[in-house]
C-alpha cells in the first residue's frame, strides 16, 4: 500500500467515524422524542431555566430586543399564531438557518443518506406528537383543529431541525437546537410578533 493509499484508509476511516457519532446522537435524539411529556406545560408560566431557552433563542436568532411572553390559553394561542404582524425576518431567518443546516448536513452524510435519516425521524415524531396535541386539547375543551393542528406542525418542524442541528454537527446553543428544547420543556414557542416574543 502506497502513502497515498494509507492516507485514503485513514480518511474514509474517520469519516465513517463521524458519521457513526451522527447517527448515534441521531437515535438519542429520537428516544428524546419518544419519551418527552409534549406539550404538558402549555398555558403553564414559564420557568427560569425554560424561559432563558427562549431569551437565546431570540438572541441567536437575530433578535435580542424581543421579550419573551407567556401565552395563557389556547385562544390567546390562536391570537398569537395568527397575528398578522408576525415577523416575517424571523421566520426568514429560520429557513436561512434551516437552509444552511441541510447543506452543511449533506457534507457529512450525502443528500440522500441525510432525507432517510430526517424521514426516520419525522417518521416517528408524527404520530407522537399529533396525538399528543390531539389529547392535550381534549382536555382543554379545544375545538379548534386548526390550531392543534398547528401546535404539533410546529412541534414536528422543531424535530426534523433538531435533527439537521445533529447532523451538521452544529452546537446546542444553534436557535434551533434551543427551539426544540422549548418544546421538550412542555411548551409551544410560537413566534416573534412585533417585539414579543410568543411561548405557549
């Protein structure tokens, strides 16, 4: 074997490495979903360590003038996810953000190798977390469907990103990553309007 053939081994070595700790913080990440309490807290006051969550997340974001405020019930909810002055630049820096984890994801994984991987997660986030919003707003008296609809499209969203955070190898303290943890804390972070900065 030539060095140059050496030094090839020991590449294609630690990038099966790498993504072997990918894939492992992968399954980590799906026995966290599955055994979270989703949405336990909803309409609850924020505790300190769930409330410095959403203080960083607006932070890393891109957003540090907005103040975190508690939502007390599912109609104020649907107020708030339906407020027309939701930011739009922060939902835009969501998908640039979303947007850069997926092409950062591909370098380690490949493009289609990453989609099996995020449709494994989706694929066991969805119906956990739909009935877990569907049994919730049973016991609330929620009639509205649209908005427990909503509730845990947003929470699957949050998913699938904390995958891509995983599979970029990014750090905890990516707003998505923090995102996520929001709702693993029991809560719907649902969004930036005006200068608010929204949790359920």
């Amino acid at each position: 074997m030539s060095e140059q053939d050496s030094y090839e081994v020991e590449d294609d070595l630690e990038e099966d490495d790498e993504e072997d700790i990918v894939l492992l913080s992968l399954r980590r990440l799906r026995s966290v979903i599955e055994h979270a309490d989703w949405f336990h807290r909803l309409g609850q006051p924020l505790g300190g360590e769930t409330r410095q969550l959403a203080e960083d997340y607006v932070s890393h974001l891109g957003f540090p003038d907005a103040w975190v405020a508690s939502v007390a019930d599912w109609e104020h909810a649907a107020i708030a996810a339906e407020n027309p002055e939701i930011n739009s630049d922060s939902w835009e820096a969501e998908e640039q953000q979303r947007a850069h984890l997926t092409s950062e994801a591909a370098l380690v994984f490949g493009e289609q190798e990453l989609q099996d991987a995020l449709e494994a997660i989706t694929s066991i986030a969805g119906p956990i977390i739909f009935n877990a919003a569907a049994n919730v707003a049973a016991m609330w008296g929620v009639e509205d469907d649209a908005i427990v609809e909503a509730c845990a499209g947003a929470a699957l969203q949050a998913c699938y990103n904390a995958a891509l955070v995983i599979a970029a190898e990014e750090e905890e303290t990516h707003p998505c990553a923090l995102k996520f943890a929001i709702f693993e804390a029991g809560h719907w972070p649902i969004g930036i309007a005006g200068h608010s900065f929204n949790v359920f």
